[in-house]
C-alpha cells in the first residue's frame, strides 16, 4: 500500500507561550479524530510531527493515523527554522519509501510548516538541505504579526498567514490542514495522483489569508 506521509513541522519557541501551545494540542488531537472519520485518509495518511525551539526534534515517527497519538509539547526558547527543515528533509530520507523497480513508493508528502516568528539561526542553510528531497506540497503558515511571510515565501509558494497566534485562529488552521490530509487521501486514491497545487485545496476558511 502506498502511504501518504504527512510531517506536521510545529514552532514551539518561548513566544507560544500559553495560549498558542495550547491551541496547537487541541489542534493536533482535533486533526488526529476528525481523519480517523474519513475512510480515505484512514487508508493512506500517515502523520509525522516534528518541532522546533532552540533545535529540531521529531516527536512522532511518520505513524498511521489509528495509531498516532498528538505529542505532549511544551513551548521552549529561540526559533531554529533551519534546523527543522533539515530534520524534515532528514526524517522524510529515512521514511518514506522510494519507487523500486519493483514496487510503487509513497506518495510525495505533505509538509505543513507552521511559525509565529523570525528565525534565530541559519535558515538558509536548512532550506538547502530540505531542497535535496523530493515533497509534494510545502504549506507554510505565518501565525500571527511576527511571523514573516515574505521569509516563508522563500521556503514554498504557498504561504499563509494568520493575524493573530490564538486558539480559534491555530484551531481554524487545525480544521483547513485536516480537510487538505483528507482531500489529498481522496485525491491520490481515486486519480493515483500527488497533490501538488494550492488549487487542489480546500479553500481556506476566513481567518486564514493566502499570501
């Protein structure tokens, strides 16, 4: 069976703080119920979460989703973009499968990048690692005014922004990325093929802009 890997890549640095930590669980475990109702995600998406203060760390294996269990996250220090893309790039080179001359690998995965603030280390750098491997989507989303888009923009086309970092804005978002696992398990089920354009989304709902 061939898996549609999902890495939740999540900043936990000091300034989520508080609500927007909490926010962020409750997301999680929302995503985790509401893909567990659909029959397609149920077959093929995978979750990974991966999160980021002053390093990178992968939380969740890529694990199926009757199995996974949201991470208990607590909000640390700085803002290590740079080290979570090369995690990323490092966890989807260990996990996802390839195509062989004998089997069909994954799907491409789905990144959702999400972060309320500037990074504090060499971001560039783990940009060009991240670029060695292959991804279908990189959603990237600005959470709040400190976030910078223009920044993101550099990572992935396809950024969005939220004006505030609270529990129904990050709640909103929870909501769109779970309709977007949902819509590409169908997608790559039903016309065998990856989800590549923003337009292959849901739109999202209106607390969340598109840049």
């Amino acid at each position: 069976m061939r898996r549609l890997p999902v890495y939740l890549v999540l900043d936990v640095s000091g300034s989520m703080h508080g609500e927007p930590i909490e926010a962020v669980r409750n997301g999680m475990q929302m995503l985790a119920s509401t893909l567990r109702t659909d029959p397609y995600a149920l077959e093929t998406a995978y979750l990974s979460v991966i999160v980021f203060d002053d390093k990178a760390r992968q939380v969740v294996p890529l694990t199926e989703l009757m199995a996974f269990q949201p991470p208990n996250i607590e909000a640390g220090s700085t803002t290590s973009l740079g080290d979570a893309l090369k995690v990323t790039k490092e966890s989807i080179e260990r996990e996802v499968q390839k195509t062989t001359a004998d089997a069909k690998g994954d799907w491409k995965p789905l990144v959702f990048l999400m972060t309320d603030g500037q990074p504090t280390d060499d971001w560039e750098k783990g940009l060009n690692e991240f670029r060695k491997v292959k991804t279908g989507m990189v959603i990237a989303c600005a959470a709040g005014p400190q976030a910078d888009s223009t920044l993101l923009k550099k990572i992935t086309e396809c950024v969005v922004s939220l004006d505030t970092a609270d529990s129904s804005t990050i709640g909103a978002f929870f909501k769109w990325v779970s309709a977007s696992i949902s819509t590409s398990s169908k997608k790559v089920d039903l016309t065998k093929s990856d989800t590549n354009e923003l337009n292959e989304l849901p739109p999202p709902p209106p607390q969340i802009t598109l840049v």
